[in-house]
C-alpha cells in the first residue's frame, strides 16, 4: 500500500529511474515525466496525483512555468521544487508561486519522504475542509 502518488519530473532519465526505484521502494506510487509538458499530459489522466516532485532547471517549460500551470489546472496538487546550487533563486521564487517547499540536489532519500508526507497531509487537510464546506451548504440549503 503506498502512502502517497507521487509524480517525479526531471530531464535527466538517470536520476528519474534511479529515484522511481528508490521511492517504490519506501511505499510510494510514483509516476515519471521527461519534462514540463509531460508533466502536464500526465497530470491530465492522473487526477489522483497528490504531489508533484519538479525540477527547476528543463529545456523547454522549465520548472516555474510548470508549477504555473500546475496551480492554475491542479490547484490542490503539493509542488516540492528540486533545484541545484545554480538555481536556488528560481525555487525561492516558486515558493511565493505556491510550492509547498523546495531541496536541493542530490537530494537526501528522507528529506525527500518527509517533506512527501508533509505535503500530502497538507493537501489531504485541505480536501477534508472543501469537503465541510460542501457539507455545510448542502445541509444549509436542506433548512
Ligand atoms: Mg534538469
């Protein structure tokens, strides 16, 4: 039973096969993306994704552009950032675009899970909320 769905995006096939494995194995379902668009095509068929794993630094849509689009189409999807030491700029700047936190590459196995479990009670709080206020104005309306 994994405790989360996970999609990891990065455009390096490497490290994004080696990190599929690694994070399988510590019970978590994870999805991969080659790049930004990618990511987006298979956010579009897996709804159920609770967090996205991001690279900052792609060819192509790079990493802020991506949590963008993420916010605007997936609103309640967790983003964590990855970044080198080149790009730290770019993650802070996409923790005022809404990303749940950032690390830094290589990047710790459980620095990587904890900060996953954050984000997923995060967003699991946040649906149970959307919920009771669903909740609430169905009974409101029942008055
Ligand atoms: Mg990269």
């Amino acid at each position: 039973m994994s405790f989360a769905k996970v999609l990891l995006v990065d455009d390096e096939v490497g490290f994004l096969n080696i990190m599929q494995k690694r994070l399988t194995g510590r019970d978590l379902e994870v999805l991969t993306a080659e790049s930004g668009d990618d990511c987006l095509g298979v956010m579009s068929k897996n709804k159920d994704v609770d967090v996205v794993i991001l690279d900052v630094k792609m060819p192509g849509m790079d990493g802020i552009e991506v949590l963008k689009a993420l916010r605007r189409d997936h609103p309640l999807v967790e983003v964590i950032m990855l970044t080198g030491h080149a790009t730290v700029e770019t993650a802070i700047m996409g923790m005022k675009n809404g990303a749940f936190d950032y690390l830094m590459k290589p990047c710790d196995i459980d620095n990587l899970l904890n900060l996953v479990k954050s984000a997923k009670k995060k967003k699991a709080d946040h649906e149970e909320k959307i919920l009771q206020a669903q909740m609430k104005e169905i009974t409101g309306r029942m008055i």
